[in-house]
C-alpha cells in the first residue's frame, strides 16, 4: 500500500521498536526525576546538560546499535554517529533539560526516524503524565497511555488515533505560544489581536487532539532534534507544520506553526504581516553540521552561474566556522577583477535564483585602519525565502582589504576551535539584548574588530594568505 504522499507506509514492527524503545528511556527519565536532583553543566553553545541527559542518550544509542548497526545517529547530546543504510535515527534523550532539572513535570522523551523518503516516525514521550504521542508514515497518528504501551494493539483495535479537526476561523483561535518572551514585539502584537493566546500545554498533541488550533513558537530557535519528530506526527494526525515562514519545518529558521490545516495559510499571512511591520530582531541558532556542505554546494552553484566574472566564491561568515551559533543565513563572498562590470553582469542570474540586489554598497572599516572607504566598497545581494537557503552575497574586488578580512575572520576561528564557543555566548548574549539586526551589528562591529586585530598577529606569524 502506498500512502498519500506517494511514498510506501513503514513498517508496523519498526514502528512498535521506536515506540517501545521509547517508552523505556521515558521510564529512565522519570525514575531519575523522582530522585536526587541532578547536577548541570552548560555545553559550549550554552545550554545544560545533565546525566541523566547523557545515560539515556547512551543507552538508546546502545539499543539502536544492537538492532540496527547500519543505521545512522543523530543525538542532542552525542553527536553524529555515521551510517550505511541510508537511514538515521534521531534522538533529543530529555527535550527540556532546564524543566526537569528545576523539578518541572514539562520535558519530553523524543525519537525520530528519517529513511530514503524522509521522516518516517516520530515518537514524543511526555513520561510524567504517562502520555506518549506517536506516528509512523502510512499508519497515523496515537495517543497511547502507561508507562508500558503496547503499540501494536493501538494499530489493531483504532484506539487513541489522534485526527486534527475544529474552527476555521482565525479570530478567537486557541493558539498555544511556546517561550513567548522572546518573541518580536511585533509578532506578539500581531497575534495577541487575533487570536486567544494562551501558554503552552501539551504543543502539538493539543492540535491534533483539539484541545488547541495551533501552537506558535518563535524566539530562540529550535534544534534539528527538537523538530525531528514533529513531521510525521503532525501529517498523519491530520495538521499541517512549518516554520513561521511557511517553509518546511525541518530546513527553516528554528521556529514552528502547527494548526489543525484549516488555519495554516491565515496564520501565516499575520505572521508575514507582523515581520513586515516590526524590526527584524537578530536570531541566532546552533551550528548544525550540514552547513560546511551547504556552503560548499552554494558556492559552486553560484561560480557556475557567474562565471567568468567571479574568479571565486567561497562560504564566509559565521556558518562557516564548525561549532560557532549563527543567524540561520549563509554568507557568500564572491572575488572579482573589477566590482563595476561584475555588478552589471550578475543581476540578471542572480534574480533568477531569488536574490535582490541592495542598496547597501560599503563595508565597515575596523577602528585603527587609515585606509579610505572607497577601498571598503562592495556590492550585495540578499536572498530571503528561498528558493534554496537564505544568502547573503557579498561580492568584492579581488585584493581589496574587505575580501582579505573576510577570509581571514573565518580561518582564524578555524584554526582556533577553542575561542569559539566565547564568541558564541557573546553573540547570543547580545541577540537577547538588543532590539533589532541594525542594533546587534552596531554593538558586534568593535568586537570583530578586536578579533581582527588579534588574527591579524596570527596572519604574520604564520604566514597565512587568503
């Protein structure tokens, strides 16, 4: 049987695995939450971590490596482990560390499934209230209650099927709002006069049992793990989910948007509304690791499609350096011979690909420099919404200091893993704090140029070239 999206249904016995496996390391959770309370450490991107995030997220991966060592690893804590089979499991051991460590009764257990046609299973275990929200791709969405559930019988007998339903109206909607102190003025604003916001409960479960007609979270972005579950329980329950941009949840900006379907479009035609009203605060999220090859497919899109002008293009910025927090938008930098030909010749392919040229056409020129602004000019072109990831194209004469500097930025940081992860609190930190991207680049700027001044040291001692 094929289901509806043309892709073949998984399998029922893989299914009641990932609910099962679940199920015990929700069990493991729950007995730790009950005892002593655990110690914190903050990992390098400034989040806890427990041990009881680490012993379960170890004892899932020793279960999935004993069942299925060809498969691929995805985990909060522990990182990738590769694979061969094509297929990647996809673990978050205790999604709301800070809640359990603060005796809060509000965490979850999750496990994700991804095969050759995409997410497949998601799993999200709420152990407290023994409710644990599970779907697989052809066989629906369920709600199954215990602390031991038996998945298989749910299948069988139809019990606790979850099916998204109610209004189709948007103003009044119950709309559930996750970690709303960081949200834009503007998006709250926006919402607040539609619809009847309220905290968040039990997310998307909420939706697609009714209780709720959509669930908004902005802000601080979410991880790749945090969503990895939520696809396929959100389609085969009956909603729709994307980011707040209407892209899909699992390659946008860290936010989400979940309705019962009926919803979707008005909500986001608001969202789209507030973000053109208000500032853009700067949004930072973690490194993930497929952005060296994102980076690296961009650049060679695009030295393709502007040759021969562009005599390289090379990923820049912070999406660029393993491990460092970033505004989910990827950074470009185009060489050329000579700016003004360049600029001409590349409108028109560029437009093709979505991008829009800016009016912004100088670069700032770090404290201490003697050297003029008409060597700091530069041409950019920004991309917002796809098709493809969002881009900032930064296009600048060869040998100039702009170029050099940008270069220089990202290897130093390379050859420096260690001063990362300082460089990262320091930029969420000022995120959180100022208002909007104008403000954060203002403050950002003297500390760039700080670190410019040191890699410059580093460039004579080693020898380094861009």
């Amino acid at each position: 049987m094929i289901h509806s999206t043309g892709t073949p249904p998984v399998s029922e016995e893989l299914f009641a695995f990932a609910v099962r496996l679940a199920a015990r390391a929700g069990r493991m959770c729950a007995e730790a939450f009950h005892g002593e309370r655990p110690s914190s450490e903050r990992k390098p991107d400034g989040t806890e971590v427990t041990a009881v995030d680490l012993a379960v997220e170890e004892f899932v991966r020793k279960e999935l490596a004993a069942a299925f060592p060809a498969d691929a690893v995805l985990g909060e804590e522990a990182g990738p482990r590769a694979g061969t089979s094509g297929r990647r499991w996809v673990v978050d051991p205790v999604n709301g560390t800070r809640q359990f460590g603060d005796r809060m009764p509000a965490f979850s257990t999750d496990l994700a499934f991804e095969d050759e046609h995409g997410p497949a299973i998601g799993v999200v275990n709420l152990p407290m209230s023994r409710q644990l929200v599970a779907a697989g791709r052809g066989l629906g969405c369920w709600l199954l209650l215990g602390t031991d559930p038996d998945p298989l019988e749910a299948l069988r007998s139809g019990r606790g099927r979850l099916r998204a339903d109610g209004r189709t109206e948007l103003t009044g909607a119950r709309t559930q709002a996750h970690n709303i102190a960081g949200w834009p003025e503007s998006l709250l604003t926006a919402l607040h006069r539609r619809v009847w916001l309220v905290p968040t409960g039990g997310g998307a479960l909420d939706v697609l049992a009714g209780r709720a007609d959509a669930l908004v979270i902005a802000g601080p972005a979410l991880g790749y793990e945090d969503l990895a579950p939520l696809p396929v329980i959100v389609a085969e329950g009956g909603g729709r989910i994307t980011d707040l941009t209407g892209a899909p949840v699992l390659e946008g900006d860290g936010s989400v948007l979940v309705t019962n379907g009926h919803l979707h479009d008005a909500f986001l035609d608001v969202v789209a509304e507030a973000v053109q009203k208000g500032s853009t605060r700067a949004v930072l999220v973690d490194a993930h690791p497929g952005w060296a090859a994102q980076g690296a497919a961009l650049s060679a899109e695009l030295q393709a499609a502007l040759a021969p002008e562009a005599r390289r293009v090379e990923h820049i910025g912070s999406t660029s350096v393993p491990g460092m927090a970033a505004k989910p938008v990827f950074d470009l930098q185009v060489s050329v011979a000579d700016l003004a030909a360049a600029s001409d010749a590349f409108d028109a392919p560029l437009a093709a690909r979505g991008f829009v040229r800016s009016r912004h056409e100088t670069d700032h020129v770090p404290a201490g420099r003697d050297d003029g602004q008409d060597r700091w000019v530069k041409r950019l072109w920004t991309r917002r919404g796809g098709p493809g990831p969002d881009v900032n194209l930064h296009v600048r004469c060869a040998g100039s200091p702009n170029e050099r500097l940008a270069l220089l930025f990202r290897d130093w940081f390379r050859a420096h893993p260690e001063a990362v992860p300082a460089y990262a609190r320091f930029k969420r930190e000022l995120a959180h704090r100022t208002a909007d991207s104008g403000s954060y680049a203002e403050v950002k700027d003297p500390v760039v140029d700080l670190v410019a001044e040191v890699a410059e040291g580093w460039a004579k001692e080693t020898g380094w070239r861009p």
